[in-house]
C-alpha cells in the first residue's frame, strides 16, 4: 500500500485538507471512504479549490489488520517522541518509521499560507454507536465540524496523550477525529463518505452545485445522529493496565446513560462500578487498547 492514497494542488488559497486513515490498522474504513470520495472527485471533474491530501496512517498494521505492532500510533506524537527518533534512539521500532513518514508528508502538506487548515483522522471503534467526533474544546463549533451533524466530544484530549489532532491543533490547524462507527461496518464507510463529503463542501473546497449528490450525504449524516447528544465532555477514564485482564460487561454502547455503581467491567482486581452517573464512552471490547472506557455528560 502507498502512504499516498490520493492528492489534488489546485493551487490558490483555497482550504488544505489532509486526511489520515487507519493509523490503527484494524480501522480501515476509512481508506475506503477515502478512495470512493477521491475517485468521484476525478471521475466527475469536480472544481477543487485548495488541495486534498490522503494518507495511510499505520501501513504495517493495516497490513496484519491489527491496531499497532509495537506502540499506538495515536498515541506518540508527543516532542520526546520525536527528540528521541531525531537522537536515533528509535528506528528499532516497527511504528518509528511510520511516524516519521507521517510527520514529515504532513508538515509538508500544512507548510504552505493558506487561510483553512484541516486535518481529519479517520477512526472506527470497538462498540456501537461509535460514530462522533473528538475535538479540542476551543474548535468545537467550527463550521466544518457543525457540519458533520454528530455528538461532538470536547476534551478528550486532556485525558489521552500523543494524539495526532492535539499536535496539530498546537500548530492551528484545524484537527478532530471522526469515528465512523463499529469496525468494518458498512454503515462506517457511509458515514466516513458522507461526512468527508460535508467537509469538502463546508470548507469551500467544492460547491454544493457541483455534486448532483448533495442532499444525500447531509440525510445520511443527520439520520446517524437520532436521539445523541449534540456535545459531551468527558469526566472520567479508567486506564486499562496491562496485566489485569480488563473486560468490560457486554451491550455497552457509546452514550448509553450508566449510574453511580453499576457494574461495568471485571479485572483481576474484582468488579468494576462506575463511580458517577453518566453516560459510558469508548467501552473496550477488544483485545488491544489502553483505554477501559469514559465516562461522559451533556454539555
Ligand atoms: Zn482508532
């Protein structure tokens, strides 16, 4: 597989919108979604104003269709990470590569002055209901992302370090997670699509007059969001250590409303009970992973 899946300079000042798929490779949906979009863009000759960008995030994971090899990928952005690559204290590592490839196609993409700068990270999770997006409080009513129609989360990234969208959102650049939904699910794809579509468009990328599609994609986004809500913060996470065997109840869904003390998961150590009301976020439901699950409310 090629870390390029696909790109379009049309020049000018138009928006850059760069779009990473898979950085966990069990999450590959949205290199699909990405190569439908990108090939109805060239098959119709559809206007591009800016340019386009897509990446293949973790290529030797997609490759084994597993999450990571040696470390997550979502989770080693951080200037340590990079100082100690730099010192080639890594490159030992199957990720170390990855991430150097990444960075550099990126910060190359990102260099040039224009005005709109989009990252978008394209995920799909372990639960239902796994479709929203996760973006850092100060963005989150951007018009890009009101335009997706789903639960946006506010603050997850004080709680989850090394994230791609946090190192890029220090450079200003406009960056958030859209998780399609459950992994491999065809309604994952439609939604990846359709909200790639919607981005395209709200950023001023193409015209809405342009896409005889138009209407569609903003039906198929809004019907994913019956009865979520708008935008949640989250309060909670319990980190999941590597030895004690964590595994969460089964028929946890994202948003799904929890109390105080219900029982949520099981480890070595005995039951776990949630320690607030709320609503549970991200329940752990396979193997990898170091998050157990968040706890989230209503903003
Ligand atoms: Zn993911």
């Amino acid at each position: 597989m090629n870390r390029v899946l696909g790109s379009i300079e049309s020049g000018g000042k138009g928006p850059l919108i760069a779009c990473v798929a898979g950085l966990h490779g069990n999450e590959q949906v949205g290199i699909e979604a990405f190569n439908r979009v990108f090939n109805k863009l060239q098959d119709h000759k559809i206007d591009f104003k800016g340019s386009l960008l897509g990446l293949a995030g973790n290529k030797k994971a997609i490759a084994l269709n597993q999450r990571s090899i040696d470390y997550d990928l979502n989770r080693s952005w951080t200037k340590e990470k990079f100082e100690a690559l730099k010192a080639n204290h890594g490159l030992a590592l199957a990720e170390d590569n990855e991430l150097i490839e990444l960075k550099h196609c990126l910060d190359d993409f990102f260099m040039a002055e224009n005005p709109l700068k989009i990252l978008i990270d394209l995920h799909a999770t372990s639960s239902e209901n796994g479709n929203f997006i996760v973006i850092p409080e100060d963005e989150f009513t951007h018009p890009v992302v009101k335009s997706l129609h789903q639960p946006v989360v506010v603050n997850l990234d004080r709680y989850v370090s090394g994230t791609m969208l946090s190192y890029y959102h220090k450079q200003e650049i406009v960056s958030f997670a859209f998780e399609g939904g459950l992994i491999g699910s065809p309604e994952a794809l439609q939604l990846h699509e359709a909200g790639i579509w919607e981005i395209l468009k709200a950023a001023g990328a193409i015209e809405a007059h342009d896409q005889p599609w138009e209407d569609h994609y903003r039906e198929v986004l809004k019907g994913f969001n019956d009865g979520f809500p708008h935008s949640v913060k989250v309060y909670y996470r319990h980190p999941v250590e590597e030895q004690e065997d964590f595994k969460m109840k089964p028929g946890y869904a994202n948003f799904q409303g929890i109390n105080k003390g219900d029982h949520l998961a099981d480890t070595i150590y005995g039951p776990l009970y949630s320690p607030m009301d709320g609503m549970i976020f991200l329940p752990l439901y396979q193997k990898e992973g170091s998050d157990g699950f968040f706890i989230v409310r209503e903003v």
